[in-house]
C-alpha cells in the first residue's frame, strides 16, 4: 500500500482537480466535488504517440529493439502500474454529472485524439515502408501502430453512443482508420440489445477460448452490422448499397485514407496496412471477449431477456488503464446508460470486477488455460455456483460440469 500511495504522489494522482462543483446533497446539505481526473485524461490523447516516440528513440540511439517498446510497455509496464497505482472507484455525485456532461474539454479530448491517430498512422507506415528494410522491424512497427488504431475505435465507440451528428461522423472516421467501419451499427444496435445473452455474438460464453471466439465474433458481428443497416435503409425506402449506407461511408473513408497511402508508398505498403488493420481488430475482439465472459441475463416468463444491470458487464476501476481508455472499462454503467459520457460513468458495486486492467487481461486472454483458471472461478462465484445462471459454451458444458463440480454448491 506504501508503493501504491508513493506511485500515486510520483504520478500527480492524488491531487486536486482543475474544477470543482458546488451540488446539493440528499440530505440538503451544500457539498463540493473535485473532479480529479479532468486534466489526467490526456493520456488518451499521449498513449497513441508512443510509436513516434519509440521511432524517434531508434533512430537517435541505433537500438531497433526499442521499436518494440510501445507493445512492451502496454501489455508490461502499463498493467504493472495499475498494479502500483490501484483502483480509483470514485463516483462523480449525479447533481453534478449535467454539468461534468456539458463542459466541452471532454469532449474536445476526443475530437483531438483523432488527428493524432491519422498523423500516427500516416507517418508510422511511411517509416515502415521507406526507412526500415527489417521484416521484423516493420513488424514491430506495424503491430504498435495497430494497436494504437484499436485505440481509435475505443474512441470511435465513445463518439458513436452520443445523439449530436458531428460526434457521429466523428465516430465513423475513427473506425475508418483501420476499415472497422461496421462496428457502430453493429455495436449499438446488435451488442447493446443482446448483450450477455447466448444470442449474441460480440458475448463470450464461458469456456470459449479467445481464438474460437475470434472466428464466431468477426464475421457475426459483421453479418449483423449488415443485416440491421439493410433493414434501416430499407425502412427508409433507399437500397442498401447506397450513399446513405454508414458501413459503406466509414469504408469509403478507409478507401480513400488507405488507397492514398498505397499510391504514395507503393503496393508494398498494403500487406502492412492490412496487418495494421488485423491487430487492431484482434484487440478489439479481446476487448469484446473479456468485458461480458460467461455473464448471462435470464429470461422472462414471456421468452424476453431481463434489462440489462451492471452485473451483466465485467468491471474495472484500474486507474492508469481507465485514463489511457477513455473509462471503456467501467462498462457496467456504459451498459446501463450508454449515452452517458466517459467523464460521468461510475462504479457499481453489484458489477463483477476483473483482477486487472484491460491490457493485463488481454495478455492473460491470449493464454487460454491460465485465463480460464482464472476468470471461471470469478464467474461461478458471481452465478452463485449454478451454471444455469452462466452463459456457457454448449460444446463445453459437459466438460465445465465435471471441471468444476466440487467448486460450484447447489443452487438455491
């Protein structure tokens, strides 16, 4: 707890915010609330330059391994400090979120992490292609840079649950970024309505492995976004392929940023850009693997799904990770009020937590029996020990019966 509070101090965590809120409480008592954080989320905006920094140090000093640097401190350094640092539950009061929602350096935060990622991107694949001649230099690259766009569809996903039409081709932008063009439709019309059910494709079922999830997660999510975006335009009278299609604009966009970038480089730019594209999407698939494993909403008398409650998303208050992502990981309250801006989600204390940040557990993801040994035991607890509250794999269920049956008690 020492390290914890001397990291904290190092790292300005402690001290008082740039603004403070006067609300009055439940009992009528005039209180004030300190937002701690508002000028600390600029690390979203400072995470995505890591690879020009890690550029920038290779060529000042010779050592290429330090182009790896970005993918080392992400899946190393930044989950041993949430390690350091700890959990941060705090809660803004809600007689102050209306005001925390209307101050516009929040959301200009955003707005500014796309130029960013464009400037990073462009100038990380013109690095790769023109300046370094080793595969595995490109390599390292390359997979930072993806990461990094996966980055930009974390903000693409903030900007794309908020009503105002700027925020909206916002959003579509910063998908383009790496072609994941269909995930708004999919993700707010598809994922939101059928989260931690067996239906849905975008909710791991316990005993799912990252990878099998993989195969079932993508293409599901991507015949989705299709059909539900269909339906729209066709509810409107307009075919869906047509200007008015969201898929087909974000990847217009893709078409236009990326097909610049292969006239400009040459075609040897585009394996490169399609592995930049395919590790962004894989960390997106972590993301959707980890944040609902195994929970599962249960079912009415009438064959609907009860709403959807803080329980029904994996949690995490893990300080350095929350401010690095925007707070994509208190999704529990994302679920439950997904308009609400990043600055104003808050901890349940019904919601499960996860042991870790998302980068320690996207690590941990990609090494299936550690992960498994790990998060199953999380999830029975949180069902009580009955699997019937569990969303589980069918081709597994047999196996995960026999697995844990001294661990699970009778239901009640």
């Amino acid at each position: 707890m020492k390290a914890r509070r001397a990291t904290r101090a190092a790292l300005g965590l402690g001290d008082p915010g740039l603004k403070t809120y006067t609300y009055v409480d439940d009992f009528g008592t005039t209180a004030t609330y300190a937002d701690r954080k508002r000028s600390r989320w600029v690390l979203s905006l400072l995470l995505p330059l890591l690879p020009l920094v890690a550029i920038a140090l290779a060529e000042a000093t010779g050592w290429r391994m330090l182009l790896w640097s970005p993918l080392v401190f992400i899946y190393l350094a930044v989950p041993l400090l949430d390690w350091l640092i700890g959990v941060d539950a705090d809660n803004p009061p809600e007689p102050v979120v209306r005001e925390l929602e209307r101050d516009p350096w929040y959301r200009w935060l955003t707005y500014a992490a796309l130029p960013v990622h464009a400037v990073v991107l462009v100038l990380g694949i013109w690095y790769a292609v023109e300046w370094t001649e080793a595969p595995v230099e490109r390599l390292a690259v390359v997979l930072s840079l993806g990461f990094m766009a996966a980055l930009a569809i974390n903000t693409g996903h903030e900007l794309g649950h908020k009503r105002e039409r700027l925020d909206q081709w916002l959003s579509r932008v910063a998908l383009a970024l790496s072609g994941y063009g269909h995930f708004r439709i999919e993700h707010n019309l598809g994922h939101h309505v059928q989260v931690a059910t067996p239906e849905d494709s975008a909710s791991a079922r316990m005993g799912e492995s990252l990878y099998r999830f993989l195969l079932r997660e993508l293409p599901g999510g991507m015949r989705r976004a299709w059909r539900l975006e269909a339906a729209r335009l066709q509810r409107a009278g307009r075919p869906a392929w047509s200007v008015h299609n969201e898929i087909l604009q974000a990847h217009a966009i893709t078409l236009l940023l990326q097909g610049g970038l292969v006239a400009w480089l040459g075609w040897q730019a585009l394996p490169w850009l399609v592995l930049h594209n395919l590790f962004a999407w894989f960390q997106v698939t972590g993301v959707n693997y980890i944040e609902h494993y195994g929970l599962l909403r249960q079912r009415r008398p009438d064959g609907t799904y009860e709403r959807c409650r803080p329980r029904h998303s994996w949690n995490s208050n893990h300080a350095v990770s929350n401010l690095m992502l925007f707070h994509l990981q208190r999704h529990s309250d994302h679920h439950a009020h997904a308009e609400r801006r990043y600055q104003s989600l808050r901890h349940f204390d019904e919601a499960p937590q996860l042991p870790a940040g998302y980068m320690g557990m996207l690590l941990l993801a990609e090494v299936p029996p550690l992960y498994f040994w790990i998060m199953d035991r999380l999830l029975i607890e949180q069902a009580g020990g009955d699997l019937r509250r569990i969303n589980v794999d069918p081709a597994r269920r047999s196996a995960l019966e026999r697995r844990y049956a001294g661990a699970m008690p009778s239901p009640k």
